[in-house]
C-alpha cells in the first residue's frame, strides 16, 4: 500500500502508524471508474496471473515509479551524480526496484514491461 504517497509493507504496519495518513490501496489506484495507467498495463500485457501479489505489485510499482521520477536512486542505479535528476529507467532498475515483491507464478517479465511502457508513456500518478 501506500502511505503519503510512499510504499509500505501493508502486512508490517500497524494501523496506529497511518493513523492521519493518506492510506492507498490498489483499489483506490483506479480515479473516477477508471483503472490507474499501470492497472491498465499489467492487464493489457498480462502483469497478473493468480492475483496473490498483484495488488502489491501494483502498488509499489506506482510508488516506485514516483520514487524515479523524483531522482531517487536504488542499487542497481549506474550512475548516481546528477541530483534531482532520474537515473534511466530500464528493466535492472525496475527489478531492483520491485525486488521485495514476491510473485508464485513468476509473472515478472510481463510486471517488468508494464512497468516500462507506462513510464514510456509518462502516465505515472500516485
């Protein structure tokens, strides 16, 4: 889920800590009967199988995409001298990114190209 717009491990938060904060769920990602760009994505290019991680895998894709638009780097990140300014974003980076997120089924090349084509399409919202 995320908190504030930041990523959190929803099984691992006690609900006192969200208390006054703007909590998101993968059901509050959709705006208005419309689902989220990414949630159009993992459905168009099958970024979901049995459904276990999908809602967490969305959620901290869309914090995570934020997190790079923003300039944050992360382990897999080449070059982190420019600040302020997002490392590129390829298929390392998003998997590093998304690396605490466990799939069963083994989804991640789709999860990895929603991922990429939303952002290439720069429809990134929180």
């Amino acid at each position: 889920m995320l908190l504030d717009g930041r990523r959190v491990v929803s099984c691992l938060t006690l609900a006192v800590a969200a208390d006054g904060s703007d909590v998101t769920t993968v059901e509050g990602l959709a705006q208005d009967g419309e689902l989220h760009p990414l949630q159009q994505a993992f459905v168009h290019l099958d970024g979901f199988q049995c459904g276990y991680c999908t809602p967490g895998q969305l959620c901290s894709a869309v914090g995570m995409l934020a997190e790079h638009e923003a300039g944050w780097p992360s382990a897999a990140t080449a070059d982190v001298s420019p600040e302020g300014r997002a490392p590129e974003l390829d298929a390392e980076e998003v998997r590093e990114r998304l690396s605490g997120n466990l799939c069963r089924c083994g989804a991640y090349p789709s999860i990895v190209r929603a991922v990429l084509e939303t952002a290439s399409r720069g429809e990134v919202r929180g």
